[in-house]
C-alpha cells in the first residue's frame, strides 16, 4: 500500500491515504477512503493485481513449475521499486480512524 500511496498525484488524497495505512485497520481504512476516489480506487485494484500477477510467476519460477497454458493477463510486469518514506503525520494522541473522521 505504500509503494500506491508513494505514486498518488492528488495531496490531499495521498494525505488521507498515509494517514489510513498507519497502525491497525490500515486495510480497512485505506479502503474506505478510495471508496470517495473511484479512479484512484480502480487503479489500486489494477496495481495491486498486476503486483500479485508477478508474486505468482515469481513463485512458479523459483519451484520451477511450468504451467500448462500461458496466464490469460500475459507476462507480469516487475513491481516498481520506489524506496521513498512516506511522511508520517505527527501524533496528537488520536487513532488513524479518528483523525479521518
């Protein structure tokens, strides 16, 4: 969720998405929070996809399994390897829910 949120173009969006990924229920939040976003949420769904399309072919790769016929997404393409912090809001006390609300 990190490396999505990293490649966020709208500020205030990417804001709400650090705030949501830190501490427990980060999943569920950053969730609801691109439930207000649909083309950034159908673009989590894609990158997300495409990231376990390459973990998959990774795998078979490393046991050295061949699969009977070619996956129907095609050749995975390599993850983006962003090492960019995220900046962390600073902590007043109140959960990530709270602060979002």
């Amino acid at each position: 969720m990190e490396r999505f949120v990293v490649g966020v173009t709208d500020e205030p969006l990417r804001e709400r998405l650090v705030i949501a990924i830190d501490g427990k229920g980060a999943f569920r939040r950053f969730k609801d929070v691109l439930l207000n976003y649909p083309t950034e949420r159908e673009r989590w769904f894609t990158y997300r996809s495409d990231l376990l399309h390459w973990a998959m072919q990774k795998w078979l790769e490393k046991e050295q399994l061949a699969p009977k016929e070619a996956a129907p997404w095609g050749a995975p393409k390599p993850p983006p390897e962003e090492n960019v912090q995220l900046e962390r809001p600073a902590q007043n006390g109140e959960g990530p829910g709270e602060i979002l609300r």
